[in-house]
C-alpha cells in the first residue's frame, strides 16, 4: 500500500503550539509534495448575547460593526499566520513546492474544520492538542475528539512537547 497525501488540513489556533503544529503539517507537505492549509477558525458570538446587543444599539448598527470587526480579526489573523508560516519556512532544510496556503473561517470550531476539509477534499487533517493536567492523558480536547469521531480522512494529533 502507497501512502498518497496531496492535500493536508493544519487546523490551528494562535496559540504559542500553533508554531508546533504548522511545522509538523509543513514537514509533512514537504515529504509528499503536498499543499499545505492552515486553517484558523475564529468563535462566532453567543446569539443570546448578539440579540441584547442588538436590542441596545439596533440590528443594522450591529451587523455592520460586526461585518467590520469580523473582517479586520480576519486580516490580523491572516498575518499572524503568515508570520508564523514564514519563520517555519526559513527554518526548513528543504524548499516547499507548495506554498502553504491560509484559510480563515468564522463559526463553531469542529463543524467549520470538518465543513473545509470537505470543501478541500483533504487527505489528512492535522491537529495540536492541549495539555490540560492529569486528565490530558485520559482525553483528547473537545474539538479532536468531534473531528475524529465525525470523519473519515485521516486525523494526526500532534502533542505540545513535539518539536520543542
């Protein structure tokens, strides 16, 4: 059986493992000649608290303040990315093939990567783990466990010590 992976899904968020994470889907992009995603997925807003907002200062008001918001949050996270992907690349031993390419979604995490991963018909999905005490060993973060029950791609879970 040959391993074929042309397409690799990085789902991250910023925080300071994201680096881990990327690099470990960029070194594996690099080995298969894949194209590289990373995917930061941003939280929407609690719709109880949308519509008490929306209550105070008007629906229109609202959507357009948050339309602005989400698009700006969408820029500065498209940086910090870059940033992130730039460093990781100049510490490569070999050249990419394939610059990585970054996808920013708002919505709920697990839904949103699996809804991607569709869309781009990826091979493998990669995600970070977090260390949270004891329990870490006993189970995964919530949004891997949903992805890993919910899909038929294959799923890598990089831990926080790799690459440190």
């Amino acid at each position: 059986m040959s391993i074929k992976l042309e397409n690799i899904l990085v789902a991250k968020d910023l925080s300071k493992e994201s680096a881990n994470v990327i690099r470990y889907a960029l070194e594996l992009g690099r080995k298969f000649h894949a194209q590289v995603h990373v995917l930061h997925v941003m939280p929407t807003v609690d719709h109880a608290v949308l519509n008490m907002v929306a209550l105070t200062m008007g629906a229109d008001k609202l959507a357009k303040l948050n339309a602005k918001n989400e698009a700006e949050l969408a820029r500065q996270t498209r940086e910090q990315l870059q940033l992130i992907i730039q460093a990781e690349t100049e510490l490569a031993e070999e050249e990419v093939m394939h610059p990585p390419r970054i996808e920013v979604h708002h919505g709920e995490p697990a839904p949103m990567i699996l809804s991607v991963a569709d869309q781009l018909d990826v091979d493998m999905i990669v995600l970070g783990s977090h260390s949270k005490g004891r329990l870490h060993y006993a189970f995964l973060g919530s949004v891997a466990e949903k992805i890993l029950r919910k899909t038929n791609r294959s799923v890598v879970i990089v831990p926080p010590q790799i690459g440190r």
